[in-house]
C-alpha cells in the first residue's frame, strides 16, 4: 500500500470533477454507490495501491476499523483531505437517516487505519470547527452539500471526523 497522499482542498474544482460531483449526488448514483461501489472500491484500493477507486477525481482511502460488536476488521472506502497534520472524513452515509456502520465502530473504538496507516479518530463537535471544515469539505467532494440538505430532512446531522496520526 502506498502511503496517502496529501490532500489540500482546491480552490476550483476541474469541470469533470464538478460535474461528477453533481452526479453523486443523484438518486441513481446513491443507489449504485450503497449497493455496488462500496463492494468495489476496497477491492479496486488494495489492488491499485491506493490510487483508484470508483470515486474517480475524488481523493479516497480505506478506512479500517472494528466492528463495534465483533470486533472483526472492517475495510470502508472514505473521501478524505489535509487540514494542517489531521486527516479529516466525512460520515455523509450520502445523506441517508443512517450514520454509515463505520461511524459506529470508529466511536467504538477510535484507534483505526487510514490508507495503511494507523490513526487515532476524534468525532468534531465544536459548531464553529465544523463549520470551517464543512466550507474545506464542499470544496473537496461538493455533493456533500446535497448529502447534508437530505440528511437535514430526515432530521439528522452528519459527523465530521479528524483522525491524527497515532505515535
């Protein structure tokens, strides 16, 4: 496994990057990355060294945790990016009721694996830091602004996670 690159979020996203992002956003793309890509791209990660996934322009690792209950390994393609030395992920489910699984092992046990390498996770609750982070997000993978307007209606709010390089 190659290690993560590093990940700023651009100021302009390139047209095709835009334009997959409103793709994702769609119901057909929901249902083709809840049923199909999450199968594929921990597949598609390990073999390519970390350098594709189904998510194409977006920049994405897996994310190995726990299972809350089993304790078996988990392996959960995430979008990610740089915020000065933390790694930031977003637990956007595509903005369905749910949190995605991985969330609940990651609160569970905090200590996991990003792109090989180990991590110790903190879930962000300050309102003002979530904020920051959500304008550096949507600058990333812009279709997490739909995911937070349909988890809205559904009255949940999507977790941010940081995750710091454990010593």
């Amino acid at each position: 496994m190659v290690s993560l690159r590093r990940v700023e979020p651009p100021l302009r996203l390139s047209w095709f990057a835009r334009s997959y992002s409103r793709m994702a956003a769609t119901r057909p793309a929901k249902w083709v990355s809840r049923h199909l890509n999450w199968k594929l791209d921990p597949w598609l990660l390990r073999v390519t060294g970390g350098r594709f996934a189904s998510t194409l322009v977006f920049p994405t690792a897996l994310l190995e945790t726990r299972g809350a209950r089993s304790g078996q390994l988990r392996r959960n393609p995430v979008i990610y990016f740089h915020d000065g030395d933390r790694i930031t992920i977003v637990a956007s489910n595509a903005g369905d009721e749910h949190h995605p699984a991985w969330f609940h092992n990651l609160v569970a046990d905090p200590e996991v694996v990003l792109g090989g390498e180990p991590m110790q996770a903190v879930v962000v609750v300050d309102e003002s830091e979530c904020e920051r982070l959500w304008a550096l997000a949507d600058r990333v993978f812009p279709a997490f602004g739909r995911y937070r307007a349909d988890a809205s209606r559904v009255h949940r709010t999507i977790p941010i996670v940081q995750l710091a390089p454990r010593p």
